[in-house]
C-alpha cells in the first residue's frame, strides 16, 4: 500500500489526469505524425518560396554551365552533365517543355509533380522533396529549341537552405505545446470534479454530516452533474439517518432513566414506611435498580462513544499528564475499599487522540482493576516508549494485584457483557473493557490482558506516539 | 432568613409523578416540597423564600438552563441543585457556569438526593451563622463584605453567585497558601470531594472569568496541579 502510494505521487501516469493527458496527448501527437507521413507520401501541392540572390546566381551560374558545355561538346555534352551529376553536390537537370529529361537519369517519379510545379513559374521558385531542395526553372535556347535548367540540392547543403523544413519544425512546436495545453484541459476537466467528491466524501467519512458536494458540482448537465446529485442525495438521507439515530439516543437515555428515578424514590418511601423486616429486600430491589441504571448508562455510553468516534477530533495529548489525573482520581476512589492506585511516570510520552475517550477508556481498565484487586494491595499503572515495526508506540500497563483470569478466557474479557469471574454484586455492567477496546482501537492501538507471572491480571494499551504519527494525519505511515 | 422558609423546597420538574413521589418522600425527611410543573411556573415560584431549588435540566419548552439564567438575572440568590442526565459532562459545566450550586446526575438515588439537599442547605445556613460576624477582606485589589455580600475588584461591583462566593471567601481567608480542593468543596458545597467531581474546578474557572473581565490579566487565583488552589497575596509573589 505505501509503496503504490509513493509510486502515485512520483508518476504521473498513476493518476486519472496523468493518464487522460499522457494518452491523448501521446495519440494527438502521433496522429499528427501518421497525417504528416501520409500526406507527404500521397501528391500534395508543394510549397513553393522565392530564392535568394546568391541562390538565383548559383542557378543562372549552373545554366551557363550547360551553356558552355553544350557549346564545347554539342550533343555530347549531355552525357556529361550525367558525369558531372555524380560527382558534384548540385545535381543539374535539363528538361524540355514536356518535362522530359534530357540526357541525364531521370530523378525519382515522385518528385515530378513538384518539378512540374516549378516549370510552371515565371520566376526561379525553391521547392523541397523529401531532403531535397530543388530550384528552377532557367529558360535556356540549345540550337533554337526551348530548355529548362532544374537543380537539386541535398538539405544540408549550405547554398540551398532548408526554407520549408524550418517552418515544419517550428509547426511542430506548436502542435505539440497546443495539444498538450488541449490534453491538460481535457484531462484537468476530467480529474477536477473527481478530486470535489474526493474531498466531499472525506468529509463525510470523517462524521462531517453536513458535507455537500456543491453547487458547481450539482448545477452541471453531464454525468458528474447527476453524480454530484445522488451524491448530495445520499449524504442528505446519511444525515438524516444518524441525527435521527442520535434523537432516539436521548429519547431512551431520558424516557428510560424517569422510570428508574421514580422507582428510586418509590423504594425511599417504601423503606421509610417499611417494617424490618421488608427492609432487606427493598435494599435487594434498590441495589438490582441500581445495576439496572448502570448498564443503561453504560450501554448510552458505548452509542455515544461510536458517534463521537465518528468525527474523532485528534490532538497531542500529554499522556502522564493524563494519567496523573486520572491515578489521583482513581486512588481516591481505590482508598474506600483499602486500595491504592500508583502511577510510576516514565519520559515524557505523548500520544494522538481524544483525550475525553482516551481518558474514558484508560479509567475503565483501571477501575476494572480496582474492582479485582485484593484489599491492601495497589493497583500499578506505569509507561514504556517502545519500537514496533519501525513505528514509535507507547506502552501504558494496567496490573493488578487479584486473581487473574483463566488464560483462555483473557480474549473474552474484552466481549461486552463477559465476565470472567461471576460476581453479581461487584456493580460492573461488563462493558468497562469493551468500551475501552472500541476507544484504542478506534485511536489505531491495540489492547490485550495476561496474567503476570506472580498473580494478577495485566492490560497492556499500546498507542501511537504523537510524533511518530506527525500529528493528525490520518494515513499516516504508521497507522 | 425567614422562618416561613425553613425546609420550604421548590422542584421545577416536567415529571409530575416524580414530583409527588419526591414530595411523600421528602416529607418523610423533614422538607416540604413545592411544585413547579414547568419553567415558567418555576420562575414565579421561585421568588418566594426557598431554601433551596430542585431544577431539571430536560423539560420542553423551556429548559432548565434558561430557567435558571431568569432566576439568577433576577437577583435571586437562592441555592440552585441541577438534575442533569447521567454522564453528560456538557450540561453540568454549562448549569454551574450559568450559576448553578452544585448538581445531581439523574438518575438518582433518594440518599443522594437527600444528602445534596441537605449539604447544600447546611452550608447556607452556617453562611447565616457567619453573616454577623461580617468579615470583611481586602486583599490584592479584590474587597469582599459578608455582611452586604459583595464583592469589588478594582472598585467594580461584580456578580457571583453564593457559591462561587463562597469559593472565595474561602480562598481569600487562606491567602496566600493552598486550600485543598476537598477543603474547598466542604467550604462551598457543604460536602466533600467526590470522584470525578469537577464542580469545583467549573466554580473556580467562573470566578477566574468574571475576575479577569475587570483585573484583565493579572491572576488572583493560582492552580496549584493535584492539590488545588491559591489566592495570590500580592504582586511580589506573581
């Protein structure tokens, strides 16, 4: 998973606009390179430009050329052009009206429209031909018939610039800033409205109920536009669902709780009025009331613990600052029924989360302790920093000083409404645990009980350190 | 105070049959219990001479909260017991914010309830004790009389509830040295300490606010952690 994620932020064709604008970027450009060698392989009109003077006396320098050979040799000198041809870098052609070459080898087929092209024109006109630069046409008279003069030049060659290959490069240029700015238009079209529901339904995930794509969203007419509707859609029947979870949450926590306040008082009554001998199991009735509240309360707490944890409010939390609050609290307690609660503190050590849940679930495992623990003896709670898998944890210990549980029920302990050690009268709901698993679980620890070897149940609560988490980062590397 | 009001209770409760049954039961203990069916009868009543106010915190209409911010706007001093829903730390700092006395997570046992009343009127009436002996401290900028009830800080009449007035009348008496927080507690509530029992530290945190609106920054209250809390003497020691 980390490594796909770092491979996505380094590459961009891992991304939806990566992809959209590599793909039509690279097929825009290659169907701009198919069309360039089609069109080029099939006749077109070619692009004619004017020479230059040096260009025109190089041409008017060649016709003279035959001129004078046609004036040495006579008809000979034709096949003396073709020797020449071989060996010099301007070709020079000698053609008559019809096009037909006059006793050199012919040039290729192909470049014959272009050659028609030049004959065509009144005054010496530069065309090209694949790397061919071809100029002409100088009229010359051999023996009172009418003769064209045609050059051919290689690109390179210095006297014949290569007029239209620059202009096709420059084109080029273009094309390809113009249809990568179009392709990054396309695909940012495309990955925008994306990226809106990606933030929408983070949102949302993280208990932002209210989270709604918008209108820009909304207001459009194509797919995402209909997306965008069901989305709001869907985040308005969430809404809806869980604020009517919550009412009924505070409806039952009231409509329950009268009952048993009446009852409450009824048995205050009931007691007054009562002989002794009724007395005793009053106090039965006013004791199973009391459970009876409890596990209510305990079972609300547990709802409200779920939803709270659905918008988890992450920040630094002093833990020993926490859990010496929560250790003089505890002990006072403790000492009612002759037991003490020490916490050794260790470093410092601070953990990410909630510290009202934290708080809430670290007091349940110690109060579970208290309750377990024999009289006159303590309660210890103490911290280690750890490394696990390259992740900086802290390690918060809970030990009592009781009987422990039996090894294969230590994972059930955990399980609401379990009970290792069947004892009615003790006022735990059984739920003090699980309470506390949801909250370290829902915090990215982990919590688990042993027993120690010289008697006693342990907890063992691993958390994140805050800083290997970098703060509230919710992917961060070790969660 | 009056003879008329001795043990002379209102209850302001939505819940009518928890009303009747508190008054057969209180009646038992020695209080008479008046009712208040909703707010803004409890309102009315409340201007009558109490000993003390019994007030729910979920009633339709008009919620405990408001009902106590119109008691205690009206200058009515009277001690406030809140009944709030069990576990909701919200509605506990929020009615001894507004100037509640002490409160009592519902649902509640009839001991407990029997022993919040009589703490809280306890302490009201050992404040009766005191109120001839009207002491009168003046100390780093805070004056306060007993005997009129008030407080000054920098000559500025300021509000307190008898509470939190009695939070610092307590501290004030010390100064100088820390007063623990159960010490604190049987001083202002009539009880001690229980766990997890923030009431005071919401009393002090007020007082704090209220004093800060008039002396600004300059603290007259200092937290000492896990034991409780200070009243600076003067300048030199801040």
């Amino acid at each position: 998973m980390k490594l796909r994620r770092l491979l996505a932020s380094a590459t961009p064709w891992h991304t939806l606009f990566g992809k959209i604008f590599l793909w039509f970027w690279l097929s825009s450009l290659l169907i701009m390179a198919i069309t360039n060698v089609v069109v080029k392989s099939v006749n077109k009109p070619f692009q004619l430009t004017e020479p230059t003077d040096i260009q025109v006396t190089t041409l008017v320098s060649h016709a003279h050329r035959v001129l004078d050979l046609y004036d040495l040799y006579g008809e000979d000198a034709f096949a003396e052009l073709a020797h020449l041809n071989e060996r010099e870098r301007i070709q020079v052609y000698l053609v008559d009206e019809n096009l037909t070459v006059i006793g050199t080898p012919r040039p290729p087929r192909a470049v014959f429209p272009l050659l028609a092209g030049l004959l065509n024109q009144e005054q010496p006109m530069i065309g090209t031909w694949q790397r061919e630069i071809w100029m002409g046409p100088a009229s010359i008279e051999l023996s009172g018939h009418p003769f064209h003069i045609l050059i051919r030049g290689i690109a390179e060659d210095a006297d014949l610039p290569m007029a239209s290959s620059y202009s096709e490069s420059v084109i080029f240029a273009i094309a390809l800033i113009l249809s990568g700015l179009l392709s990054g238009i396309l695909a940012w079209s495309f990955s925008r409205p994306l990226k809106q529901f990606r933030l929408a339904s983070q949102k949302l995930a993280n208990g932002n109920l209210s989270t709604r794509v918008g209108q820009s969203l909304t207001n459009r007419l194509d797919e995402f536009g209909s997306l965008g509707r069901d989305f709001d859609h869907m985040a308005d029947r969430l809404q809806n669902l869980v604020s009517a979870q919550q009412r009924l949450l505070g409806n039952v926590s009231h409509e329950l709780r009268s009952p048993i306040t009446r009852i409450q008082v009824a048995l205050g009554i009931a007691i007054q009025k009562a002989g002794p001998e009724a007395e005793n199991i009053l106090m039965r009735i006013e004791r199973e009331t009391i459970k009876l509240e409890v596990m209510i309360a305990q079972v609300l707490r547990l709802s409200r613990l779920e939803n709270q944890m659905q918008d988890l409010q992450k920040k630094r939390v002093d833990l020993n600052q926490l859990l010496e609050q929560l250790a003089d609290d505890a002990h006072f307690e403790a000492q009612a029924s002759h037991k003490q609660v020490v916490f050794t503190p260790s470093g410092n050590n601070w953990v990410c989360g909630e510290s009202t849940l934290l708080h809430s679930a670290i007091e349940n495992v110690v109060r579970n302790g208290i309750r377990f623990t024999e009289e006159n003896t303590s309660v210890d709670i103490s911290t280690r920093a750890l490394t696990f898998e390259g992740c900086k944890k802290v390690e918060i210990v809970v030990r009592d000083h009781g009987p422990g549980a039996p090894e294969d029920m230590l994972e059930r302990l955990f399980e609401p409404f379990y009970r290792a050690v069947d004892n009615t009268s003790d006022g735990g709901a059984g739920l003090g645990l699980s309470i506390a698993r949801q909250v370290v679980t829902r915090h990215g620890g982990f919590i688990s009980a042993r027993n120690h070897l010289s008697g006693g149940l342990e907890v063992v609560i691993q958390l994140l350190d805050c800083e290997a988490t970098g703060g509230s980062d919710a992917d961060a590397p070790c969660q | 105070m009056p003879t008329q009001s001795k043990n002379r209770l209102l209850l302001i409760d939505d819940d009518k049959s928890l009303g009747q049954l508190l008054q057969e039961y209180l009646e038992i203990e020695g209080f008479r219990l008046d009712l208040a069916p909703n707010g803004a009868t409890g309102i009315q009543k409340a201007d009558k001479q109490y000993e003390l106010i019994l007030l729910d915190v979920m009633m339709p209409d008009m919620n405990g909260f408001e009902v106590l911010k119109h008691i205690r706007q009206s200058g009515n001093k009277t001690p406030i017991l809140m009944l709030t829903a069990k576990g909701d730390e919200m509605d506990r700092v929020l009615g001894l914010e507004l100037g509640a006395d002490d409160y009592l997570p519902k649902p509640y046992s009839h001991r407990e309830l029997v022993a919040r009343i009589r703490a809280l009127i306890r302490r009201s009436h050992i404040d009766a004790d005191d109120a001839p002996k009207h002491i009168q401290l003046d100390l780093n900028s805070v004056h306060l009389d007993t005997a009129t009830h008030t407080v000054k800080v920098n000559d500025v009449l300021l509000e307190f509830t008898t509470t939190e007035f009695r939070v610092l009348q307590a501290l004030m008496q010390e100064a100088g040295s820390v007063v623990d927080k159960n010490a604190l507690n049987i001083a202002a509530l009539g009880r001690p300490i229980e766990l997890y029992d923030r009431s005071i530290d919401m009393h002090v945190s007020n007082l704090r606010k209220k004093i800060a609106q008039v002396a600004g920054d300059d603290p007259k209250i200092r937290t000492i952690r896990g034991v409780g809390y200070l009243f600076v003497t003067g300048a030199s020691d801040s």
